[in-house]
C-alpha cells in the first residue's frame, strides 16, 4: 500500500496517489493545511476531491477522523487494506466502509472476509484485536437476513436467513 509523504502534501501530489482512505490524524492536517481539527463538526467537509468524516467505532469505543476518496473506495481496496495493516484506526474505518458500500450488494465478499479472519485466527493471540474489530465494524456477527425477501417462497427465505446465521455464529466463535 502506497502512503502518502510530506513531499506528496508540499508538491500537492496527493491527488495522485493510490491512498483513498487516510486516518493518520498529522497525514490529514498538513492535507487540510490546519493545526487543529475541530472534531465537533455537523457537516460534511470536503476538500478538493477528498471527504472529512468522523466515525465511531464500537469496537476501539470512540471517534476516528478519516479523509477519503469516497467514490474510489471498493471492496478490494478496503480488503486489502485490512489485511495489511496493522494500525487499529485504519483496520476500523476500512472494515466500516466495507459494511456500507458493499456487504448488501455482494456475499460473496462476506464469505471472503470471514475466511480470511478464520485464517487470521489460527496464527494465534497477536491476531485477536484485528478480528475484533473487524468483525465489529463489518457487523459479521449479525444474523439479519439482508437479501431481499420479495417474491420468494418461505423455504427460500427461510435459506437466506440460515445462510447469514451460519456466518454470524462461525464470526463470534472467533471473538469469544
């Protein structure tokens, strides 16, 4: 994963860069040209192309600022992201954005997280905190059946909701 640099922010190059989503609070200042961010903020903020937003994050059990490209935010990006990073910040906001942009559309790309945390787990006790949240900002451990329930028959839909009750128990045996 690319990081951006100071020589990025001074020559303005960071529009260039491969980095979508920055957590780094000293990365997004110099972005932004501030000493101090007023976390207290209603309203969206853009700046250029790039989104200011904070979130809470359930699992750290407080507020992360994020700068991020929305529109270049998907599935792979945030995957990726997740696997290789070790910051708590950028795994939190990463696994979010993947619960909202594409755990409805795509299942598949439920399953695959899931794998990739079963595989996590069995590297032993490091891992722990990183599926934590992961599974908390993915909500993975929710059973609620989220496809579509309209023109299907009660044994169709009775199917989906055990599929998401099977990945939600196989998501909280990892964080027990």
């Amino acid at each position: 994963m690319k990081f951006l640099t100071i020589k990025d922010l001074k020559n303005n190059d960071f529009n260039m860069s491969s980095q979508y989503l920055i957590t780094d609070i000293d990365t997004i200042k110099s972005i932004i040209g501030v000493e101090y961010l007023n976390y207290d903020f209603e309203e969206e903020v853009v700046f250029n192309d790039w989104k200011l937003d904070i979130f809470w994050i359930e699992s750290l059990q407080r507020n992360v600022i994020a700068l991020f490209k929305e529109n270049e935010l998907s599935f792979e990006y945030l995957f990726s992201m997740i696997r290789s990073s070790d910051i708590d910040e950028e795994i939190a906001v990463a696994s979010l954005f993947i619960y909202y942009i594409d755990f409805d559309k795509k299942d598949e790309n439920r399953e695959r997280v899931l794998d990739y945390l079963t595989i996590l787990d069995q590297k032993g006790e490091k891992s722990y905190t990183k599926i934590k949240i992961i599974v908390w900002e993915t909500e993975l451990n929710n059973a609620v059946n989220r496809r579509s329930i309209i023109g299907k028959s009660y044994l169709e839909i009775q199917n989906d909701a055990g599929y998401y009750r099977r990945l939600a128990e196989a998501a909280r045996k990892l964080v027990r």
